[in-house]
C-alpha cells in the first residue's frame, strides 16, 4: 500500500461524514447527471474510486445495476455501511491497479476527484475508458485541486482562503498538509484543468467529448460553495 492509499484509509471517516452528508442535496447531483444517465434500469454503471460511495448510492437510488471499487478498504467498509443505511444494494470491491472486470463491460462509468490523483492519468483514463460497452459513456467530476502548487502568489492566496474557511466553520481536514506534499508528485498538479481533460479526449477515438464548468453553485451547500470557492467542479463526458 502507498502513501497516498494509506492517507485516504485514515481519512475514510472524516471523509465519509463530510461526503455522505451530500445526499440531502441528491435533488442538486441528479439535476447535473439526469442528461447522461443511461436508458432503462437494466444498465450496468461503475463508479471508480468511491469513497464512502456517494455517487454509488445515489445511482443504486434510481434503481440502476450498480458497482463500486476503491483502492482504499477503509472507504469501501464505510461505503457498504451508507449503502445499508440508504437500503440500496450496490456490488463494492476493493481493487489495486487492475479492475477486475472485462472491457465492454458497462453503460456507464462515473467517477468524482479521483482523477486528480493519478501518477499516470492518461494510462488510468484509457483504461477505464476499456471498459465500456460500444455506446457507453464516462462521466467524471473533478478539479483543479492543487493547482495553488503552481506559483507562490497562488500558494499564499489559498493559504489565506483555508483561514477564512475554518473561521466561517467550514470543514477543514486537520492533516490536510500531507495531502498537499504527495500533490507535488501528482503531474495533473501542473496541468490547467479542465482544459488538460478536453485536449487529451479530443486526442482520442472518441464518439464525442463534453465538458461542464464552474458547478459548484449547482452542487453544493452555501458554506461548500465558500470551501470550495477556489475549487470549482467541473465535469466531463466521453461517450464510446
């Protein structure tokens, strides 16, 4: 295990509250995802990198055929017992860097600030791409999440936005700083995003590629949208 899936196993918790919570607002999520969801109830959809299963639930709560994998255990046993208490049925796993799963495989793969992350994120993006069926689309939510690392003027700015947070009682993770040094290894850290996100689809053998910016006003809380002021979500859709 790295250092980065040890840090999100000792986030699970904290993270899970914060992130669960985001199901009272489930109204504001399906009015973003409702143009790209898949016909019938029938269809197999994935979410990549869970987490305490968000957007794994709130699939399975429109009734669809649902699986969920992440790299971290810890998130996975917080997502099984949301999924238990919303009362949906949702197939999660545990997965290290191969999917087990075969190409052609799903509807729909949807994924949030995962992408971010990734030490090869074109290699990650092909392969989950892989596994959609002919049709299929891929929808993943993410941001420019350490982009602040970019330049000093930005560090200093971002550093005085995360006081403003704590003082308006905003959530603010208390080892926050760690996440912050693995950022400087990660390479979509220096990539202005979403931009990066539609030049390299648009490199690819795609049926088309779509992007929608600055949803946080769409998704989020008024305190989230005060968090989250310098990390505006964005989406992304890749159909197959």
């Amino acid at each position: 295990m790295n250092s980065v899936d040890n840090y999100w196993d000792e986030r699970a918790e904290s993270y899970s509250e914060q992130n669960i919570s985001q199901l009272d607002r489930k109204e504001k999520w399906k009015s973003v995802l409702n143009k790209y969801m898949p016909e019938g109830k029938n269809a197999k959809i994935l979410d990549i990198g869970t987490g305490p299963g968000f957007l794994a639930i709130l699939m399975a709560k429109e009734g669809y055929n649902v699986s969920a994998v992440d790299r971290s255990g810890q998130m996975i046993y917080h997502a099984v017992q949301n999924a238990q208490h919303e009362n949906v049925d949702v197939d999660f796993k545990v997965v290290g860097d191969e999917m087990p799963f075969e190409e052609n495989s799903f509807d729909m793969i949807l994924s949030r600030d995962v992408v971010w992350m990734q030490k090869e994120p074109e290699k990650t993006l092909e392969s989950w791409y892989k596994l959609l069926k002919k049709g299929g689309k891929m929808v993943y939510f993410d941001a420019d999440w350490y982009g602040y690392l970019r330049d000093d003027e930005s560090i200093k700015g971002y550093k005085e936005h995360r006081k403003n947070v704590e003082k308006n009682n905003g959530f603010v993770y208390t080892k926050a700083n760690e996440m912050e040094e693995m950022a400087h290894d990660f390479p979509l850290t220096y990539q202005a995003r979403p931009q990066w996100d539609v030049e390299f689809w648009n490199k690819q053998n795609t049926d088309g590629v779509l992007c929608e910016t600055e949803l946080n006003s769409s998704i989020y809380s008024n305190l989230e949208q005060l968090q989250y002021e310098k990390n505006q979500e964005f989406l992304i859709c890749v159909k197959k």
